[in-house]
C-alpha cells in the first residue's frame, strides 16, 4: 500500500527511488539468500527512504547484473538504513507467512516461513524490541480476531503501534515523532487491507472488522474520511521532521502514492456495483 504514484514522479527521482528499491533487494539476499528477495515490497523502501534523510545517511552506490533484468546493468543504493530495513522486512514477512498458513493451510508459505527461522532468531538478537512489538501485536491481532472485534480503531491500533515501534530505527531524540508517523501509517494500512477484502471476507465468513459496517449507508463515504484522517495525521507528523534529503519522494508517496491502492479498489467495487444493478457489462 505505501507505494509511489509513479506518474507524478520526477524521472531523476524515481531512478533514486529504484535504486534504494535494488538495494533493499540486494540487503535481502544477504540477510536470507535468494528466499529473501521473494519478500522484497514497497513499504519497507519508504521506511528506508524516510530513516536515510531524517540521518542524513551517506549511500554506497553499486552497479550490478539483476538476474531478474539481466539487459542492462542496475544501480542499488545501500546504506545503514538499508540493512535495518530488510530486517524488519523478513520479521513481517515471517509472522505473515505464518499468519496465512494458519489462515488457508497453504504449504508452500509454511515451507517458507520455516526456511527463514533461522534468519528471524539471528535478527531477533539485534533487534529484540522491535521483535518482540511484532510478536506482541500478533497475539493482540489473534485474539481480537477470535473475539470478532469490531471497533476498528482498537484493531487498527494494534497495527499502529507495533509500526511505530519498527519506525523507530533508534530510540533517540526523533523516536517520539517517528512512533506518532508509525502509528497513524499502521492504522492507515490495516483499514485499507479491510477495505479491500472485505467482499472476500463476507463470502468466506472470515474475520473484518468493517463487516457490520458494510450494509449500512454511507460505507464508501465512512471508510474515505477514516482513511484520510489517519493520513493527514501521519502527513502531520511527517512534515515536522528536519528532513530535506529525497523529501520529494517521500511527499510522492505519503500524499499521492498511498492512494493508488484505494482508487483502484474503490472504482472496481463501483464498477461491479453497476453490473448488478444493469444486469450488463460495462
């Protein structure tokens, strides 16, 4: 969900964007292998991104062969930030896979949350708080689950606070700042992952918290103004840090790119609203 809007970005920057994109692949091979560029996503590029101009951080520049485009050579970015950031993307990735498993049986992510155990317990040791917010919000997410929750901003809120706690590189003078940005991006991301499946978690009968909200007047409406409060906050704690350094990016993303997601979900579920009523396609 926290992508760029790569139609209102600048060519110039959406090469810087690629090649922290590439570095963040190429850290991921390093930390687990080639299992560990399967888990390569955008939200995890944006916290590199955002930590590398909040510190300032100076990048080694690489040029390599990508076996995926072999073509042309690639340029990859790699800083501090960079290795923080895989970290936290095999961590997530982890519990996911697990998650999924638990949810639809699936295998093959079993067989690929296993492969990667050995690679959580090593960063667990660097990383112990941020782990341990991530296991906490996964037993917090399980039980709200069975419980069948539904005040979305307890269930939101789990999310909030286990990212502000994995926005925090450093518990240092921009913690608090960075926690409060975390928090309001974590709330922000889990409503919109219920909006978007919440027709497939109705036919399935699993857990969404929008569900008795769903029939009602005013959903598509509701759901709008939740999603952009939570944005506008996190907008609001954003602009507050002394960050000049790919600010443009990072406005590309926080203001327009995270809105990609929704516009395309919002006008398929208008799109098939209209089917029904006319009976044809569209």
């Amino acid at each position: 969900y926290i992508n760029v809007n790569r139609k209102e970005l600048k060519e110039a920057d959406e090469k810087t964007y690629q090649a922290y994109y590439c570095g963040l692949c190429r850290q991921l091979k390093n930390e687990a292998g080639i299992k560990g560029q399967m888990l390569l996503n955008y939200d995890m590029t944006f916290l590199l991104i955002l930590l590398t101009g909040l510190y300032e951080l100076e990048h080694e520049e690489i040029s390599y062969r990508c076996a995926v485009h072999p073509a042309s050579k690639k340029t990859a970015y790699i800083n501090e930030a960079t290795e923080y950031a895989a970290a936290m993307d095999i961590v997530l990735s982890y519990h996911s896979l697990q998650d999924d498993y638990e949810d639809d049986g699936s295998h093959i992510k079993q067989a690929i949350a296993k492969a990667l155990k050995k690679d959580y317990n090593r960063i667990s040791i660097r990383y112990p708080r941020q782990v341990q917010a991530v296991e906490d919000y996964m037993k917090k997410l399980a039980e709200a689950e069975k419980r069948k929750e539904s005040n979305i901003d307890i269930v939101a809120g789990y999310t909030g606070e286990m990212l502000g706690q994995l926005f925090q590189w450093k518990q240092d003078e921009w913690a608090k700042d960075l926690d409060s940005m975390g928090f309001y991006m974590g709330k922000f991301i889990y409503l919109l992952d219920a909006y978007e499946y919440i027709e497939q978690d109705l036919k399935k009968g699993t857990y969404n918290p929008l569900k008795k909200r769903y029939e009602e007047p005013g959903f598509e409406e509701e759901c709008r103004q939740i999603l952009t409060m939570m944005m506008s906050e996190c907008c609001k704690e954003f602009e507050q840090l002394p960050i000049l350094q790919n600010v443009d990016i990072l406005r590309n993303i926080l203001y327009s790119g995270v809105w990609c997601r929704y516009e395309i979900v919002r006008k398929k579920r208008m799109k098939d609203s209209a089917k029904e009523v006319t009976g044809n396609d569209l």
